[in-house]
C-alpha cells in the first residue's frame, strides 16, 4: 500500500489545509496509508522542515512543501500505484478538474 507522510507541527494551519485535502483524496484514488509526523519531536526533522511545512511525501519522496499541490500528489500517486488512474471517477455531469480543495 502507498504512504503518504504529512510532515508538519501543531497549531500550523497549512498542514491542517493539507491534511484535509490528502483525506479529501481518499474518495477518488487508490487506498493509501496516511502517517502524520510531528517535526517538533526530532530536531533533524525541525531543522530540515521548520520553513517548508508541510511537507508531503509518497513513498519517502517529498513532492509538495509550503502549500499542497495536489496535481503532483496525484501524479505521485499514480506512479507509486497506476490503479489511481483508473479510479478517479467522476459523476455525471461533474468535470473531475472542478472540485475544489
């Protein structure tokens, strides 16, 4: 199964935004593990991090920091299972490219 990490700190309101839209995701791509990790407790992890959170790895790859792009998480996710392709459905009379976040 896929893992994505949300590498983040409490009380940053980025990393909310970006956890949000990662189990927004959930709904239209392959299942995935989502592990949150909290920078604070590991002073490497607060030195690399502290001004690019969140940071979002797949698979131990980082492919978003600052802000959430989720194209190149989606990307991310495809390449890690092409299944993804596959299950992003939309509903009649929905364009897949107009939800927003």
């Amino acid at each position: 199964m896929t893992i994505i990490t949300l590498y983040g700190r409490p009380g940053c309101h980025l990393c909310d935004e970006a956890r949000e839209a990662i189990v927004a995701l959930r709904s239209e791509v392959a299942p995935f593990e989502l592990r949150e990790v909290n920078i604070e407790h590991d002073d490497g992890l607060l030195a690399r991090y502290l001004e690019r959170i969140p940071v979002v790895a797949v698979d131990g790859e980082a492919v978003s920091e600052l802000q959430l792009n989720l194209d190149l998480l989606r990307g991310a996710l495809a390449v890690a299972d092409p299944t993804v392709q596959g299950r992003a459905k939309t509903e009649p009379g929905k364009d897949a490219g107009s939800e927003a976040c």
